[in-house]
C-alpha cells in the first residue's frame, strides 16, 4: 500500500517466502484479484518504466481502496470462521477399517504432524535471522503452536485408541451426529 506495485511484484513478494506458503497465495490469485480491485476502484493503474525495460503497468491502492481494506481488517478481526482439518474426514471413517489399519493410519497421520513441526521449526528459526517483519513471526508462530497442539492430540488419539476394544470402537467411532445442546451452540457459533 506504500508504492506503486506490478502484479508481478506483488506475487513475488507474497509468495516469497514461507508466509505466502502459510497463507496458501498463489500468483494466479494475486493478478486476478488485482484485476477485480481495480475494476471496483479500489485499486488505480498506471505505468512505468526502468530504464530500456519494458513498459509494466502498476497499482496504487486508491483512497477507497484503503477504506475497504480496513474494512476487511476490522471484519477478519471479528468474524473467526470455523476451520476444518481435511483429516477430519480419515477420523470420521476410522470404525471402518479393521484395528491394526486405524493404529498404522493414525501412525502416519503423528508422522505427518512431525514432519511439519521440523519445517516450521526451521523457517521460524530462518525467518528470526532474517528478521522478518511482526505479522509474519506471529503467522509462524501460531502454525508452531498449532502443530504442537495437533501432536500431543494425536498422542493421546493413539493411546486411546489402541484401548478400545472392538465393539466399543465401532460403538464410540461410529457415532457421526452431534446432538443435544453442545451440537447447537456450534451451530449458532458458524452462523
């Protein structure tokens, strides 16, 4: 929002580094969005040019631009979204398969949440060396946090789940609906 940027510019600086992987920002999305914030006026093309460089068009974000941005800001820091876990869907279909599949299944769900505390273990250590700035320390940082979180879950998953016994796993697993006053306070929460 400072200077003039390419579409171009813009996709390299987002996805540049592990934020724009945490964010999950393509550089398809940038250019189509900067095509929709311009065309609803949030957003004023122009063009320049560096020397014997091609002509490039650039962006500036127009007042409304900068309106509706805080707009956006303001909403997001209200409205918290139901998130889901695409590996939800595995745990919700784990009375299916026979014990020793769950047990090897869960197994190599606790090997994928390893794997991603190492990898945002070391950007969050490359990213403290390279100084990145507070709103991409604080992204890592709750990813970290989040993986920590996710591995002692699927720890006790594990543990309580090598307990069941078969009747009783296919009983307590089985069970998909929520009901009763705990499944409608969720309901009116994602409302």
């Amino acid at each position: 929002m400072d200077h003039p940027m390419s579409a171009y510019d813009i996709a390299r600086l987002v996805g540049s580094d592990v934020i724009g992987i945490l964010l999950k920002v393509s550089a398809p999305a940038v250019y189509k969005n900067v095509k929709d914030l311009q065309a609803a006026g949030y957003l004023e093309m122009g063009r320049s040019r560096t020397g014997e460089m091609p002509e490039k068009k650039v962006y500036t974000v127009t007042d409304n631009g900068k309106a509706y941005f805080l707009t956006l800001m303001d909403w997001f820091s209200r409205n918290l979204p139901l998130f889901y876990f695409e590996f939800d869907t595995f745990l919700a279909n784990i009375d299916k398969v026979d014990k020793d599949a769950g047990i090897r299944m869960l197994g190599n769900l606790k090997d994928r949440f390893y794997e991603m505390k190492t990898w945002i273990v070391d950007h969050e250590q490359e990213a403290r060396a390279r100084k990145v700035p507070f709103a991409g320390r604080v992204i890592i940082k709750q990813y970290r946090m989040i993986v920590y979180t996710l591995i002692a879950w699927i720890e006790e998953v594990i543990e309580e789940y090598r307990g069941l016994d078969d009747i009783e796993r296919h009983y307590t697993m089985g069970q998909h609906h929520a009901t009763g006053p705990r499944s409608q306070e969720i309901t009116s929460w994602t409302k």
